[in-house]
C-alpha cells in the first residue's frame, strides 16, 4: 500500500510517500480502506517534534510509528474473527493508527456506520475535533438550554462542530473568529459573532456561563474575568507552538489553581474515546444538527504541503486528506 511515511523530525522533508506492507487486522479490529483522513495538532506536533516533550511518548529520536494519522473515513476491507457489528464493504468511520495511508486496523469500539448523508470527506473531519467538542461542552462544562457560551476559534476544527454542539444543547452561542468566517460561523447557529481583527474580545462587560478557547492567545485569568459567578472555562490546549512543553501539562496545573479562588472555574479537556460518544456523533450527522466543515482538500501525496496549510492556523474547518 502507499503511505506517507516520517523518517525523522524537524522538517516536513521527513514525509515521503512510500509503498508498505498493509497492516493485518487482529481478532477484534477492523482493516479499512482509507478515503480520507484529516489533520490535527499532535500530527504536527509529531512530524515536527516540537514540543519536545511529544518525543517522550512517541520516540526520541525518530518515531516508534512511523505513519501519522488518526482520524478516517473508509470503507471496510476485512474484520477480525471477533468483529461482530461490520462486514466487509460497510462505510465507516472513526479513529485508528496511521491513517495517512491507503489501509490502516482500527479497533471495533472506535468505529460507527458513516451515515449516507455525509461524504468520506466530511465523515474524516469529525472524530478528533467532534469528540473534543461534545466531551468539552456537554461532559466538562455542562452545558444548559439557555445559557450563554462564548466559542474562541469558532471557524476552525473544534470550534464550528462545538458552535453546532453547544446551539444543539440549547445554548446562546457568541462566536470569535476572523472577517472571513463570520458568515460560516453564523450559518451554524452563533446568534453573536465577534471578528477579532476589529473588536476585542475581553473588551465588553458580557458575561458568559461558558467558555470554550480553541486558540490560547489570551491569558486564562483575563477569560476567566468574563464568565459568570459559576462560569466554566475550558481551554482546550491546542497550541503546539512551544518548544518544550505544549498546552496541556501548563495548563492541568495552571486550571486547578485558578479554580481555588472563587467560584468560576478552569477545567480542562481529557479525550476519552468511546463507542457510545462515537454513536452519539453518528446520530448527529445523520439528523442534521452537525454538519462538518470541510474547508481544503489535499490528495496523499500533498500531505506536506497540507501539514503547512494547516500550520499555518487560520484553516476554515478541518484540512482533509484524501486517498
């Protein structure tokens, strides 16, 4: 099969399109035939090495794996001896191991029937991004009918499928984002959109019961001023621009501090995939209420140059690759 393939770390030299071995299934995973992937932080982070703390858990000198990737669309190629809910040529999808790839084995629980509504392209774009959104809003925030969410990032990955999320659980949605995406971003149900280029953001006195930061360029005390007594901020850590240490680890520290002083607090996001949030992002696809925003394509053999795209932090939507 053709996959891209990372020798090492630094530059997106280090990508080359290469034929290798197929992966197998096992008895309880699923071989499918990728038609599309998409692009997220840590494959950035992975292909880069920065921060450098990433090579801690994915090699220190050149990755243990050495094909990205973790989001798919596809179809099924062969089950294992205990698969029981796909047969071979069932649409699916969901997340796996080295997607950047013509064929990668997923495990059962991680994949969902891809509703005929939606294409291999915008059925990519969710798993990461979508599951980051509703476990955030619904599961860390607790979002309410009625309650006022302000959405940082909301034209990118996270932020439109969390703009159609928190809209879905009744909220009152204020969205921040560039000039070009206010229309995009109204179109999926912010009845307010902030363009950042010419309003500030912590400028007004609004208050807002939650607030989700895809972006992390405003400081957590100066967010945490705009929520309401019992406000709810969550920064989701997606920065990976610094050189040692990403997001996360500052801000698990960081969160727990700020929350000891008063009544508003800082929580963060730990992904936890699992079937039943798999279906739950199924059945919103398949009703309507979350349509994935798919704003470049690139074939495999452009994944560098989607990586710089992507990089380059101003995407519309997801960034998808297609096989």
């Amino acid at each position: 099969m053709k996959a891209i393939v990372q020798d090492g770390y630094g530059t997106l030299d280090s990508l080359k399109l290469r034929d290798v071995p197929a992966p197998v299934a096992g008895d309880d995973e699923v071989l499918v035939r990728v038609r599309a992937t998409c692009l997220n932080p840590p494959d950035w982070a992975s292909v880069t090495g920065v921060p450098y703390v990433v090579r801690t858990m994915v090699g220190v000198r050149r990755p243990h794996t050495p094909i990205r990737g973790t989001d798919l669309s596809g179809t099924v190629e062969a089950v294992g001896k205990n698969v029981r809910r796909f047969s071979v040529d069932d649409e699916v999808f969901g997340a796996a191991a080295g997607t950047f790839a013509e064929f990668s084995v997923a495990a059962e629980k991680d994949l969902v029937s891809k509703p005929a509504n939606v294409t291999f392209e915008q059925a990519a774009a969710v798993p990461m991004s979508g599951l980051t959104a509703l476990q955030g809003l619904r599961d860390v925030a607790k979002v309410q009918p009625g309650q006022r969410v302000l959405i940082i990032g909301a034209g990118g990955g996270i932020g439109t499928f969390g703009v159609q999320i928190a809209t879905s659980l009744g909220a009152q949605v204020t969205g921040v984002c560039s000039a070009s995406k206010v229309d995009l971003v109204r179109s999926l149900g912010a009845g307010h959109v902030i363009d950042y280029t010419t309003e500030s953001v912590t400028a007004g006195q609004a208050a807002y019961d939650v607030i989700l930061d895809n972006v992390s360029r405003i400081s957590l005390p100066r967010l945490r001023n705009l929520l309401t007594p019992k406000g709810v901020l969550i920064p989701n850590g997606g920065r990976f621009d610094k050189r040692w240490l990403a997001n996360a680890p500052v801000l698990m520290i960081q969160a727990p501090l700020l929350s000891r002083f008063g009544s508003r607090s800082v929580r963060t996001i730990r992904l936890t995939p699992n079937l039943k949030d798999w279906l739950v992002l199924q059945d919103l696809l398949e009703s309507g209420t979350m349509r994935p925003v798919v704003g470049s394509t690139y074939p495999l053999s452009q994944t560098s140059q989607a990586l710089t795209s992507f990089a380059e932090g101003h995407a519309r939507g997801k960034v998808v690759i297609t096989i």
